[in-house]
C-alpha cells in the first residue's frame, strides 16, 4: 500500500513522544490488539540530544510490527531528521507546519508525507509540494466546521485532524471528510504507561477505531 492508503484504511495515526524503545515496543502491541496501525514517534525540537533515540525508538518498532504497525516520525523540522527517519526504517514524516524542502526530501526517499497546516492557503501549497495527506493543525479551537468549510473549495485535498482529537469527536471529524486522524495525549495515556496498564489504551483504541469506522 502507499503511505495515503495506509492513512484511508487505518485512519488513526497515534502521536507518541519522549518514550523509550522498549516502552514504544509495548505500546505498538496495545495499539495492535486495540485496532490502530499507525504510530509516529515524534522529535523532541528542544533537545537534540534526544535524536538519537527517538529514531532508535521508531527503528525498534518498524523491527518488531514492520507492516502491522506502520512507524514513522513526526515533529519533522529538519533535513538531518528526514534522513535520521529514513535511515531508522520509518515510513512516513508527519510535520508541524509547512516546510517544502522538508516535504520534498522526503518524497525523494520514497517516505509518505503529512505536512501540519492550517489555512487554505498552507494547506494547498503544502498539497503542491507533495503532501500525501495535509494535517489540520492545530484543529481544536477551529473544529469539524472548519474541516468542512475548508473541504468545499478543496475537496481535492485528503485532510487529516489534529488536536484535541479525542474518542468523543472523532466521529464528527470523519463526517466532516477527514480522511485520518492524528490523537496525541487523548489515547497515549502516561499515567496508564508508567503504570503498565496496557489493556486501558487497548481499550480505548477500540473506541477510537469503532468512532472512526462507524457509519
């Protein structure tokens, strides 16, 4: 499949930051058992020295799960992290904001893209510069009304949420025409990690896939 067909038939994508390979390990086999198929483990900005592990975190979990579930980095600013992403065997780079020398580095390695944007405008040169998907972000204040107003001139454009996307609006941003969603802090609860509580966020990954693919 391509990065946007993974997107379209997986539609969560779970954000996850400042954990450790074997915690990541632990976390993809909740989300597997919970339904989800899609985790980005994201770049610290703030600390460089961080890296490293993160792209040792994302190559753990390509290595344990490969197609089960699909790993790739978000939080992508840099070439140096593009290049970390690919050499970790991640398969997408999900961003911030709306970086064409980011996005096209990518493609040029074959990875899928899915530039953070926030107006129309954002949102279409991100399209041009070969977004696979645009993240919305950061949609929360704005809403599925916003999704949908944005849709009506580009409807050509596949848009993904994200931002205080929790398993009660899902749903509402799906119907919107999102095509997938981003969920952070919403479903990759600390408290439940740091206590090994796994079968809560497999739990909560169920109500999360059957928000996303209820009619």
């Amino acid at each position: 499949m391509t990065p946007l067909e993974y997107v379209l038939q997986r539609k969560i994508v779970a954000i996850v930051r400042g954990l450790s390979p074997e915690y990541l390990v632990r976390l993809g086999h909740a989300f597997e058992e919970g339904g989800i198929g899609l985790m980005e483990v994201t770049y610290n900005q703030k600390a460089p020295e961080t890296w490293k592990d993160t792209a040792a975190g994302i190559e753990a979990v390509e290595k344990e799960f490969g197609d089960r579930v699909l790993v790739g980095a978000g939080t992508v600013i840099t070439l140096e992290q593009v290049a970390m992403t690919y050499n970790a065997g991640g398969h997408y780079l999900v961003t911030p904001t709306t970086q064409p020398d980011i996005i096209r580095a990518g493609k040029a390695l074959g990875l899928g893209l899915y530039p953070g944007a926030l107006s129309p405008s954002e949102i279409l040169s991100a399209y041009e510069a070969g977004a696979d998907a645009v993240k919305v972000f950061p949609v929360s204040s704005l809403g599925p009304g916003y999704i949908k107003a944005v849709r009506a001139p580009l409807s050509h454009i596949p848009l993904m949420a994200v931002g205080g996307v929790n398993e009660k609006n899902a749903a509402d941003y799906m119907k919107a025409g999102c095509v997938g969603l981003g969920v952070g802090g919403n479903l990759v609860n600390k408290e439940w990690i740091e206590n090994g509580e796994w079968g809560k966020i497999t739990a909560l990954a169920k109500e999360f896939m059957k928000a996303v693919t209820e009619e």
